[in-house]
C-alpha cells in the first residue's frame, strides 16, 4: 500500500552541524546552511529563499574539494529554507558528493 507521503529516489542524510553552502539567485549571493543531503539535492536553511520553479546555482564545500551546482528550487517556505534538486555539476563534483554521502550514510 503506497505512503501518503511523496516517495523518495534517493536516501536522505542529515549533514552533521549543517555544511555551509554558497548560492546566488537573480544575482543575489548569499550563504547558508544545508541540514539535508541526498544524491539528487539538499535542504538549505534561509529565511528568504526563491519560490519554487526557480533556478539557483551553488558551491558545497566538502572533503576533497568542492561541489558546483545548478540547481532548481523544488520547495520553497519562507522562514524556513529551500529543497533544491541538482540538474547539472561536473563528474568530478558529483563523484565528491557521492563520495561524502557514503561516509556520512556509514556514521
């Protein structure tokens, strides 16, 4: 019986202490924290963030070098944060990333 709730593509992972992210929209550069990681985007806490449909680009600072990112908001509270879902980083971006959700998934 499926959940009431929207089913999920990847594993979620809460990033310990929150990651600083860097992103800019409509020109706009500002730095976060992101409390939630996955594969296919982030959670970034900010008080104002874009609505929903809008495009974002980032930098996640993680073990080994950085992660660059577009990214599109998919959810968007205001008060609260943003849910991001990555649409475009580099192969070496994104094996980072891989590379830190499976430490992280391991703790």
């Amino acid at each position: 019986m499926p959940s009431a709730e929207k089913a999920r593509r990847y594993v979620r992972v809460q990033v310990p202490k929150g990651a600083l992210v860097a992103w800019e929209h409509a020109g706009r550069r500002q730095v976060s924290k992101a409390s939630v990681l996955a594969v296919g985007g982030l959670f970034i806490s900010t008080p104002e963030p874009p609505p929903s449909g809008e495009f974002i680009k980032l930098v996640l600072d993680v073990p080994g070098g950085e992660v660059r990112a577009r990214a599109l908001v998919c959810y968007s509270e205001q008060g609260k944060g943003m849910g991001i879902e990555f649409k475009s980083m580099k192969a070496d971006a994104r094996a980072r990333l891989n590379r830190l959700l499976k430490t992280l998934t391991r703790i």
